[in-house]
C-alpha cells in the first residue's frame, strides 16, 4: 500500500510538477496565527520556545509559531478543545494583525457588556412614547416613496437625502443644541445625513439611532429604475423623523449625545455606514450603543419586533427586549440574517455594540423589497407596525442618552 501511495506520488509529481512541488513542500520557517485566547496559553505551554504570543486582544491571540508545528497544533486543538482547527494559519504578519483586529472586535461587539441597563426614565419615557402618531409616519413614507429612486448614484438619490435633511432641520429649529450634518463621501454622489443633538453632561459619550436612505431595485441599470423603497427603507428612516419629532415637542435634553443617522449607499454594500463606523473607530469616539431601524411598517410575523442576533450585541438586545416589555407591551424575539444584511454590520465590524429590530423574521419579511412593488400598499397603507419601533427608539434613546 505504502509503495503504491508513493508512486502515486511520484507520477503525480511527473506530470505535474508544480501541484506536486508545492504539496510535497517541506514547511519551513515560521508562520503566524490567530487563536482564541483561551487556547494561548496551553499553546504556549505546550509548543515552548516554538510558540511565541505576540499579541493578545479582545480574546483573540496572535501566535507565532515553527510552521513544522501546526499539524501538532491541529492535533492538540482537537485534543484539547474539541475544536476542528480552532486556529487560521497566516502567511503575513499584516494579515494576522488584521484579523486579530476585525474578529477581535466582532466578537467584543458581540459578547461585551457595554453599559450596566438600568431602566429608570419612565418619566420622560411614557409621556413621549403616547405622544407618537402613526399618521406622521405614514406619511413621511409616502413622501419619500415618491423619489423616483434614492439609489446612491442618481440625482433623485441625492435630492431624497437633501429632503431628509430639510425636514430634520425643521424638526429641530428651535433648538441649539440640535445640528444636521451632510456627510460627504468619495466616489458617489449621495451624502449621508446626521443630525445631532447634543448631550449636556457627557457629550463625548454617544447613542446612535439610523437607518439607510437609499433605496434600489435590482442591480443592473438600477440608476434608471423606479424603486419606492417604501419598507425598505423609507420606513426606517421615517421611523427616526418621528423619533426627532416628539424628542423636539416633549424638549427632551439628554445628557449623552444623540445622533440620528440616514445612511447612504446601504444597498449597494454598506458604504456610508462603513464609512462613518470606521471613521468614529479611528477616532476612538465613544459609541454607547447603535441600533439599526431598516424595514419597520410590514409585519409579516406573529411576533412584533425580530431582533437579529447576528451582527449584533447580546447584552443590548436583551436590553431592547426588556424596552419593549416595561413600555410598549408588545410581543419580540429573535432572528438571523446570516450575514451583515444591514448597516448596524458597519458599527459591528468596527467594535460597537448594534442591534436591528426588525420588522419579521428574515424568512417572514417584505418580499417586496427591492422592486417597484414596495409601497405603502403593502402594509396596509397605515403605519401601525413601524409606530412600535418608534416608541422602541425614543425608549432607547431616553434610557441610554440620561
Ligand atoms: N433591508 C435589507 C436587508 C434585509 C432584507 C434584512 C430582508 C432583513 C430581511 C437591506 O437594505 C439589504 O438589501 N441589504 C443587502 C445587503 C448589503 C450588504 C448590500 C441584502 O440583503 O442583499
Ligand atoms: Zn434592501
């Protein structure tokens, strides 16, 4: 047998040389690799002076380690952690930092408990919570729908996000502690627009309610194409315009800052978001926690209000259940997107605690999205179910911004 396997081999290695060259490579040399952190330690005790730990973050080591070692390592993380592989093999430094990087904050953002979530503003909660009016937001939908599209790459696209900021300007005029803000990014014309109200005591500190602007329908040619994008997500973002509107009647001053964001270019991959997380985590600003209003006003499930549990914090999403429990009285769970399916990903990826209350189940949703079908009509030309995920927001927004 042995013999056969060999001279499998060789032939292999005849006709083709360079498959056979590279798999019969000696490995040589050192490798680097990323390892939970509670794995670092056995390692290093294990391997000795061929292990060396050169990092060590948010859970997640960064090894260096005898590249003759790592079919051992295999072996002994199977052993001993019952995990298959349980470790990535990186040929470069830079690729190990990075990942040590990015799964290390995904996995902060995932299990760390951010804030301690007391829930103590019933008296700024409940006024304000009453003080919601679907009507408002139906209607915000119905002018935003009527944008022949708000895809990130056509002018109709940059007129809706200029209407959003119109409209919160109004909202806030009386106020000085509240600004808009376009937010311009490279390479497409849509800006994202945020509007900040500003926090009495510790400013630096922020709570973040958004959603995207843009809308799309179908990818080619979708600069030329009709889509409403009345659920998705003109609703999100007529959610937050409501949100604004009874923090501004009820002259709510927080003591943390607030920022409501309208993103752009969510469709086509998460960009303004990324744009914005990536430029906050640069600059070490201090996000308390971020929730993801994208698609409110269809309710396609029993349950009212899905939170996604990927991509998002534990802690947080526990915390928004018991929101819901304390103020509002209707019923929520939990749901998977599978993947970054929104921009609370962005804030995710970059170490930040974000959770999606969502409309459905993500098997329950609108399936309407993303072509000229999804309008008003769909949920009943009525607001009823997004009205829930306002009074979420303001509840949220209360019990993080004191
Ligand atoms: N609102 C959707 C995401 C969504 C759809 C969530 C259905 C739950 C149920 C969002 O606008 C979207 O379409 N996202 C993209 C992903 C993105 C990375 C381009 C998608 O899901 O394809
Ligand atoms: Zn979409």
């Amino acid at each position: 047998m042995k013999k056969l396997l060999l001279s499998l081999a060789v032939s292999t290695a005849l006709i083709t040389p360079h498959f056979a060259q590279d798999d019969f490579k000696p490995l040589e040399g050192k490798r680097y690799i990323t390892v939970d952190s509670d794995a670092s330690k056995q390692i290093k005790k294990q391997f000795g002076k061929d292990a060396a730990i050169i990092d060590d973050s948010y859970g997640v080591s960064l090894i260096h380690i005898e590249a003759n070692k790592i079919t051992e390592l295999s072996e002994f993380m199977h052993r001993n952690f019952r995990r298959c592989g349980g470790f990535i093999v990186h040929e470069e430094i830079e690729e190990g930092i990075q990942t040590l990087r990015t799964n290390g904050q995904k996995r902060w953002a995932n299990a760390h408990q951010f804030m301690d979530y007391q829930i103590d503003q019933e008296d700024i909660v409940k006024p304000m919570i009453q003080e919601v009016e679907q009507e408002n937001i139906a209607n915000t939908i119905v002018d935003l729908s009527k944008f022949h599209n708000r895809y990130y790459k056509s002018q109709s696209g940059v007129d809706a996000a200029y209407s959003i900021r119109d409209s919160w300007v109004e909202l806030g005029k009386n106020r000085e502690d509240f600004k808009v803000e376009v937010v311009k990014h490279s390479g497409f014309p849509q800006p994202s627009i945020i509007a900040t109200l500003e926090g009495s005591e510790h400013s630096d500190e922020i709570v973040i309610i958004g959603g995207h602007l843009d809308s799309i329908n179908g990818q080619w040619g979708a600069a030329k194409r009709r889509a409403p994008g009345a659920d998705d997500n003109a609703s999100g973002i007529a959610t937050i315009s409501e949100i604004i509107r009874v923090a501004m009647k009820h002259n709510y001053k927080p003591k943390r800052t607030i920022k409501f964001m309208g993103y752009a270019a969510e469709e086509v991959g998460l960009v303004g978001s990324k744009h914005i997380a990536n430029d906050y985590k640069r600059n070490n600003k201090k996000v308390v926690g971020v929730i993801q209003l994208d698609m409110t006003n269809y309710q396609g499930d029993e349950t009212d209000i899905l939170f996604m549990d990927d991509y998002t914090n534990k802690a947080q999403n526990e915390f928004l259940g018991s929101l819901i429990d304390q103020y509002i009285g209707v019923s929520w769970g939990y749901s998977r997107c599978g993947y970054g399916c929104s921009d609370h990903a962005s804030w995710h990826r970059a170490g930040y605690p974000a959770s999606m209350p969502h409309e459905a189940t993500m098997d329950g949703g609108n399936p309407h999205i993303h072509s000229t079908r999804d309008t008003i009509s769909q949920s009943g030309s009525h607001a009823k179910h997004a009205a829930k995920f306002a009074k979420l927001g303001l509840a949220f927004m209360a019990e993080l911004g004191k």
